[in-house]
C-alpha cells in the first residue's frame, strides 16, 4: 500500500478507470435488461409477467454492472501493487 502522495498521472490513471469502469457497468447493464425485459415489448404477457420481467431485468442488471465496477477497479488495484 502506498502512502505518499500520488502524481497527477496516477490521478487520472484511476480518474480513467473509474470512468471505463462505470460506462463498461452501464453498457453491460443495458444489454441484460434488454434481454431480460425485451421480451415484453415484443409479445403480449400478462401484466403480473410484465412487472416480473421488468423488475428481474432491472434487479439483475442493477447487481452485474455493481459487480462490473468492482472487478475493473479490483483488477486495476492489483496490477498496480
């Protein structure tokens, strides 16, 4: 662990990342909501198996792209140690 101070690369080395980190989680959680959920808008489902999907696609993609973000800064971390 590092306890001096850090230079401005290293400050927008992890400002980069963070940003890759977020937009990757975005990107990944649209794509399984859209899976997840597209099929509402395509066929005719009751509106207890609408709400379900929707929410499932929402649930899930919320916790993927939480555990994308993780991963990338964790990754990023240990390469750096």
């Amino acid at each position: 662990m590092r306890t001096g101070r850090r230079s401005q690369a290293e400050r927008d080395e992890i400002t980069v990342e963070i940003g890759y980190a977020l937009l990757s989680a975005c990107f990944l959680g649209a794509v399984v909501f859209a899976v997840i959920a597209g099929p509402v808008v395509v066929w005719q489902f009751s509106s207890a198996v609408n709400t379900f999907l929707l929410v499932a696609g929402a649930s899930v993609a919320g916790v993927l792209g939480a555990v994308r973000v993780v991963h990338v800064l964790w990754r990023h971390a240990r390469q750096h140690r």
